[in-house]
C-alpha cells in the first residue's frame, strides 16, 4: 500500500526468508534500492511543498482537491500498471472501503492544515504518526515496545512541541487539530492495509500498483460523491441553521466543485507528484526493505525546508523563516526517529527487500 506507519517488526517477519541470510550490502539490488527510497522521500517532499503551495497561494478548496488528487492519482497509477488480475476481488474487499476512505480523509485533513501550518512545521506534526502507530501496533497486533521506542517518541513529541510552540497562536491550535485527525487516519490506514489481504496476495510492483490505483480511484469517487451530498443538504438549509453545524459549514459550495484553480492543482498533484511518489514508494520497499526505507525517510524535513526556503524567493509563496526553535524541532524529530530505527538496525539488522520482479 502506500506509507506505512510503523515498520515495527518486518525485519523479525522475514528473518526466517531465503534473504536473511544475505546482508545488505552484500545484495546487488540495495544500492538501486536506496537511490529508490531518495527519489521517493524527495516525491513526498514535493508533495508537502506543493500542497502548502497550492492552500496558501491558489486558495483551494480542500475536500474537491484531496478527492479529485486521489482519483487522477489512482488513475495514473492503473494506467501505469496496465491490466491485470486482482482488480474486481480489490473492489470485494470490505478493506479497500475502510482504507481508501481512510486515505482520503487524511489527505484532506493534512490539505486544510496547510492552510495554518507551513509545509515543514506539516511534516514535523505529521511524524506524531510514529506515537500513535507504536501505540495501536501495541493495543491491535501485540507488539512490543521497547525502551528505545520510548525514548525515541518523547523526542518526536519533544520536536512537535517545539514546531507547535513557534507557530502563531492564532493558527496552531487548527493547524495541530487537523495534523492530529490526519496522523490517526494514517496510522488506522496502515493498520488496515497490514490485514488487506488482496494487498498481501500481490506478488509484483505492478500488482501493488493496480490494487493501490483501484482503492485510490474507488474511494475518491465514494468520498466526493458523500461530499456533493453533503453540500447540497448545505444548500437547502437557511445559513442561520448550516452556522449551528460545524461539519455542514465546511463542506464547499457548489462554486467549490467547479474552480478551474482547485481542479487543475488537484490533477497536476494526482499525476505529477502523487503517483510517481505511491509508485517509486512501492517499489522502494519492495527493493530495499522497509526498515531502510524509513530510515531515510526521516531526513524528510530538510528536504521539505530547503524545497519550501528556495520556493519562497522566487514565488508568492508566504515569507518563512528557518527559527532556531524551529531548527530544534527538526533536530529532535530525526534524531529520536533516527535512535529508534538505529537502535532495531543495530539488534538485527534489517533484511533487504523481497526480490520481487516489477512485472
């Protein structure tokens, strides 16, 4: 599937494979493995900048671009897969609803933050979703946590603290509620994608891109149609009744639907950025194992500062400045995210991807 929270205990999953027993560096594809895991982090940097870019500049609607990036970039993706098996059995699955609908929610949320957070102090909050997926891979899966788990999550609430406490007060209360609603999305995503079990029966990099293609493009039709719903119910209600309900004043109006800006952000980030990131993601862990994969992603917001700092000059994005807070809050994030991963490389370390073909 796409990002997974929690990469707890793959490596004790595969030690037992024909691959233990290679190391990594001993493997000719983990150096193509690698280069995969930088082209993917790079993608969700972009992906972070484009989104604060397109809040804070275009002024997009929210709820029509979240959904209608997920559709074209679920689009791509099956275009990019070609045909195949395991479409119609995807659509079967009561997962892919519960997944798909899951991921476009969060996308959402995280798109309405960026109306109130840059796209680092984004990233930053975003990686509470390390807390909360040890913490529902512990309550669902029984999974241990250990001390330098511990140690390594009061860094990362450390470090969003310090990215909360920098913010202007006037935004960082929405900012930290939406970046919240988002991470738990997340992390309930990939509690869901870690019992799909079509996800699980696919064998290829294209077969996991047609099942993710197919919930991407399923559940942005489901989540946009519940959205039209809900906005015409907004429409026939007086605004005196629609200001007493907080979740009908959010929906969009009908002008939402159609706004040639929202519209053609949204397709520019489901085909540019949104896809050959869930692609390139894909075949990362496929490539390189999991562990790596993470292990890398966590230098995730010096790529987001340095996007988002070179975009500020020569684009109306909004002036940002690099604080030491804000500069505290990177280090405290990468390096508690860094000591756990470290900390599990260094007892057993991680197994290089399943050599898995493309096709």
């Amino acid at each position: 599937m796409r990002h997974r929270t929690f990469p707890l205990d793959n490596a004790d999953q595969r030690a037992h494979s024909p691959n233990a027993s290679r190391s990594a560096a001993g493997n000719p594809d983990m150096k193509k493995g690698l280069v995969l895991c930088g082209v993917t982090v790079l993608f969700w940097a972009l992906y972070a900048v484009y989104v604060r870019y397109a809040a804070a500049v275009w002024s997009i609607e929210p709820m029509v671009f979240g959904s209608v990036a997920t559709l074209t970039a679920g689009l791509t993706m099956l275009v990019i897969a070609g045909p195949g098996d395991l479409g119609r059995s995807t659509l079967r699955d009561p997962h892919t609803w519960a997944y798909g609908l899951l991921d476009v929610v969060s996308i959402t949320l995280a798109v309405g933050a960026c109306f109130f957070a840059t796209a680092t102090e984004l990233v930053l909050l975003l990686r509470v979703d390390v807390v909360f997926g040890l913490t529902l891979a512990w309550l669902v899966f029984g999974r241990r946590i250990r001390n330098t788990d511990l140690i390594g999550s009061v860094a990362i609430l450390a470090g969003c603290a310090l990215a909360a406490a920098q913010m202007p007060p006037d935004n960082v209360g929405y900012a930290v509620l939406l970046i919240a609603l988002a991470s738990l999305s997340r992390v309930a995503v990939t509690v869901i994608s870690e019992r799909h079990p079509t996800s699980n029966a696919a064998d290829t990099v294209r077969k996991r891109c047609r099942i993710t293609g197919m919930i991407m493009l399923v559940s942005a039709l489901v989540f946009l149609a519940a959205v039209m719903i809900g906005a015409l119910v907004k429409a026939a209600l007086p605004s005196d009744a629609v200001a007493l309900h907080p979740a009908l004043a959010a929906l969009p109006d009908a002008a939402g639907f159609i706004d040639p800006v929202t519209l053609a952000a949204a397709l520019g980030l489901g085909v540019l950025v949104y896809a050959p990131a869930t692609y390139f993601y894909l075949y990362a862990v496929r490539t390189a194992g999991t562990e790596t994969f993470f292990m890398m992603l966590v230098y995730q917001p010096i790529l987001t500062i340095g996007l988002e700092r070179a975009l500020r000059d020569v684009t109306p994005l909004p002036a940002f400045e690099a604080t030491p807070v804000l500069i505290a809050a990177i280090l405290c994030v990468i390096g508690g995210s860094t000591f756990m991963l470290g900390a599990r490389y260094l007892k057993r370390p991680p197994t290089p991807g399943l050599p898995v073909p493309i096709d």
